[in-house]
C-alpha cells in the first residue's frame, strides 16, 4: 500500500471534485510547479490509487429516465461459468454495472432504461436470456444523492 502524505490526499480531493484539471491547474491549487504536480499524478496512477478519470454523465439528459438495481441470482452455477455470464451481460448496452457479490443474490447490475417499457424489453429479451439466470429482483432507482470527493475517507487514507 502506497504511504500518502497531506499533499496527496489534497490532490485525491481536488481531482475527485474535478477530474478534468490539467497538472498545471492542480498544480497552482497546490502550490507546486506543473512537474511537480503530474509527478504526484502520475505516482498515484502507478499505485493503482488513480485509476482514471471519468466524466459524470447525466443519464436523464440523454433520454435515460428509469436506473434499476438487479439481484441476479444464478441457476446454474455448476454448468455456466461466471465469465460467461460477466461477458454476456457487460455486453448489453443498458447494463451499467456488472458486481460479483456475497449474500442473496449471486450479481448485481445497474440497468439504465427509457423508461418502463424499455426497461421490460431489456429485462425480457436480454437480461433473462443471460446464461445462468435464475431469480431476478428489481428495485428501480427513485432518488440519487452523491457525496463527492475520494470514498468518503479522504483525510484517513494512507495514514498510520
């Protein structure tokens, strides 16, 4: 695990607000020259603890009004295996999310939808035909709030 110092925890907070800074941006927010600043990025993207930076898309804006968490609950664990059903359902374009988890369900999907009747089409004619399905529970998206900023744990990360 990487030792974080102040510096890079301000950095993890300034790029988790706004992934789109330039070095040299950062590096003014930071007090550093613009090297300084992309040799802290680019040490942090090493490490594994950047992992890329992404672009907050209002899926709404687009026309995709209804977001559905799936538990998917295999039936066949034995004769399909878990690559197979991975491979197959990230490749559906309204899956969102593919998440191995513990517990009730086998996986987790985020699905994004027109609307209900879109959603029905995607759920009857792509998600069933998955291979291994067996249960299906829905729970469709009414509000989202999102806290920004790395994890939530930005000031303890990387301190002993």
């Amino acid at each position: 695990m990487i030792e974080l110092d102040d510096l890079d925890r301000a950095i993890l907070r300034a790029l988790s607000l706004d992934g789109s800074l330039s070095a040299g941006e950062l590096g003014r927010q930071m007090s550093l020259s613009q090297p300084a600043a992309w040799r802290r990025v680019r040490r942090l993207e090493e490490a594994g603890v950047l992992a890329g930076r992404r672009v907050d898309v209002d899926r709404a804006a687009l026309g995709f009004g209804v977001t559905v968490f799936l538990g998917i609950k295999l039936a066949t664990k034995g004769r399909v295996s878990l690559e197979d059903f991975e491979r197959a359902a990230t490749a559906i374009p309204e899956v969102q999310v593919v998440q191995h988890v513990l517990g009730l369900f086998d996986y987790r999907l985020r699905v994004v939808a027109r609307d209900l009747a879109d959603f029905e089409r995607v759920l009857r004619r792509r998600i069933m035909t998955l291979p291994g399905v067996g249960n299906v529970e829905a729970n469709v998206l009414l509000t989202e709030e999102r806290r920004p900023g790395p994890l939530g744990v930005a000031d303890s990360v990387g301190k002993r």
